[in-house]
C-alpha cells in the first residue's frame, strides 16, 4: 500500500513540475520564455502539409492554426488562420492554387479527322478559371503551347470540346486544362486512336481522291497518307495554258509524289500567276490551305482512274474534258489527260488550254 502512494505522489510532482517547466526537445537550454524548446542545428520544424483542396475540408480551423499549402502560389507557402481566413505567415493574403482538373473525359465520337472529349473541373484554386478546354498532340503530356487546344470558356463547370483537323489511324494523347491566375494545371492524359479514312470523304479542304498503297512511294506502315483533290476546277474552258513559252523547265517528275516539286519548279519560274496551270493551282486557298499544287503525271492519272468514285458529290472532274499535268514532255509539250472512261493520256503543246484541278497531300 505503501508503494502505491509513493507512486501517485512521483506522479503527482513530476506533473506539477511539468506544467511550470519550460520543456526541450533537443540539446542545450530551454527558452524560458517558451513552453516548449526545440532546438536542432540539423533538422527543422515540419508542420502538417497540405494540398490548397485538404486546407478547405478543414472544419472550424482554429485561430493561429499553421500549415505548409504544398500547391499554393508557385512553390508552396506557409499559412496560418486568423479567425477569418488563411493568410500568409507574414498576415500578407494567403496566395491562391492551380485549378484542380479531375476529369479528362472519354473520347467518343472518333472518326478519321474529328473526335469529342472534355473535362471537368473540382475547384478553381482560389482564382476565377479565365479559360479552359482540351489540348492534344501526337506526343505524351500536351500544352496549351500547342496550337492543337480548344477554349470551351471560362468558370468550373463541366464542357465538352471537339477535336479537329485530326490525322487518319492516328495515336494522339489529350488533357483537359484549366487556367486562372495562378497559372494552368492538367487533367490526367488519356489517349486514343482515330478510324481509316476511305476515297471520296471530305477531308482537309477538298476529297480525298487516292491513298498510297504498299507499293506507292510515300506509303508508311500502319499509316493513311495520299492526295487530296480540290472540289472545284481552277480552270474552266477555255481552261489554262501549261505556259505561254515553248522552253525546257526540268518540272519532268511523273510519279506519284513528284507534282508538289514539278509545281515549285514551275512558280520559281513563271510566278506566282493565275495565267498559267500551275500557278493556278499553287494560287488556289480551298479549306484555309495554301499547299494546292498541279498533280503530275501518274497523279493526274490516280484522279481520272476513280472519277467514279471521287465524283459521289458535287466537286467532280468535267466529264470528256482534258485535264493539264504538272509533267514536262519537252521544250514545246507536257503530259494531259481525258476525264472519260478510257483516261487517255497524251501530248499537248505548252500554249494549249485545258482545264485544271488541284491537289495536295496528306
């Protein structure tokens, strides 16, 4: 019995002295102004971390509560509460956080150049959300540096966002983003694979009117690449002349892939003109584009051999007229072709006129 009186009385003393001494954690002295010293000349004092979001579900902070904001500001700040509000440590007004971008939603309605997605939004960090939207790219971890982004407005609320311009059978990864004054914060990337593309679709500004195969040059395994033909002829009859020189120019590509460079070779020569076919074909701006150019020889052949087929809508070939080639024969002649059944190729001098459409890759 003895020594359990003894016991309660130790206990008894050692927290009578506890509640009057000034405690250290540490080596050295205790301040005896404070009631608790931590000294350390190797470590620091953490406090609890937390995220702008977690700060918020605090309920009732108490006065002088302290935290670090680990997304506060651009690095991060320690705050305290006032019984009003956070604040900076300082009592300057507590900095503000990137919005929090929960949601990249779904992709649905891929096709082989348009697809949906969107995003959604759990809070704006503090600061109004000036723009959000969507922004993709062929590469992991897209920007808003990008040119390949929307902006689907501004506040918190959920938006959706329509991916254009898109390539056929392509990979591309995607975030939703949102910016306010803090800066601009990501949602998690997701990614997706657009659908084939097929002859005659309304593709980048006209139709697609041929797409490489195995033994074209040009072709890629597992990718879509090919011509795509104006919708509208940029000569009528009585059409355009190759041009109005009999002289050799060296625009002799006849392949597929050759028309582009027949093309720049007969603009660095002649100009920038309408007067002649290939200027008006470079001249032609049909979707925004400004890469039109006359399809050479073979080309030209691909366009008339699947007039049928490009032809489903308005925007064909004139039937039984002669098309001009960006091909050179000589000095005097260069390669056109019939738009009839039979496809006849055959020579024509320079000075003649025939009609001409544009084409250019994708």
């Amino acid at each position: 019995m003895f020594k359990i009186k003894l016991i309660y009385i130790s206990c008894f003393i050692f927290l009578i002295q506890t509640l009057h001494a000034q405690n250290l954690i540490g080596v050295g002295l205790a301040n005896e102004s404070a009631k608790l010293t931590l000294n350390s000349t190797t470590k620091g004092f953490l406090p609890p971390r937390l995220t702008y979001t977690q700060k918020l579900s605090i309920s009732n902070p108490p006065i002088g509560a302290q935290i670090w904001c680990t997304n506060c500001g651009s690095t991060g700040e320690m705050q305290v509460f006032n019984n009003i509000q956070w604040t900076h440590i300082s009592g300057a007004a507590a900095a503000n956080a990137l919005a929090d971008v929960s949601t990249t939603i779904s992709v649905s309605a891929i096709s082989y150049n348009v697809a949906t997605s969107g995003g959604s939004i759990s809070n704006d960090g503090g600061s109004n959300i000036t723009a959000k939207g969507i922004c993709w790219s062929t590469a992991t971890n897209p920007t808003i540096a990008l040119s390949t982004k929307t902006n689907d407005g501004t506040g918190t609320t959920t938006f959706s966002s329509s991916l254009i311009n898109l390539l056929p059978i392509t990979t591309y990864y995607l975030r939703a983003y949102a910016t306010n004054a803090v800066g601009t914060s990501y949602g998690p990337e997701i990614s997706f694979t657009t659908t084939s593309v097929a002859i005659g679709n309304a593709f980048q500004g006209g139709k697609v009117a041929y797409i490489y195969s195995a033994t074209d040059p040009g072709y890629v395994v597992g990718q879509q690449h090919g011509f795509i033909m104006a919708t509208e002829n940029q000569a009528l009859s009585p059409g355009k002349e190759w041009s109005n020189a009999y002289e050799a120019t060296g625009a002799t590509g006849i392949i597929l892939g050759t028309g582009l460079s027949n093309t720049n070779i007969l603009v660095t020569r002649y100009g920038l003109s309408t007067t002649y076919a290939a200027g008006a074909a470079r001249s032609y701006a049909g979707g925004g584009y400004s890469d039109w150019f006359l399809p050479s020889k073979d080309e030209l052949n691909k366009l008339i051999a699947l007039r049928s087929v490009i032809s489903v809508s308005a925007g064909g070939l004139t039937d039984s007229e002669y098309y001009w080639s960006s091909t050179e024969i000589d000095s005097d002649y260069a390669w056109r072709q019939i738009n009839t059944n039979s496809g006849l190729q055959n020579q024509s001098a320079k000075v003649a006129p025939e009609f001409v459409r544009a084409i250019r890759y994708f």
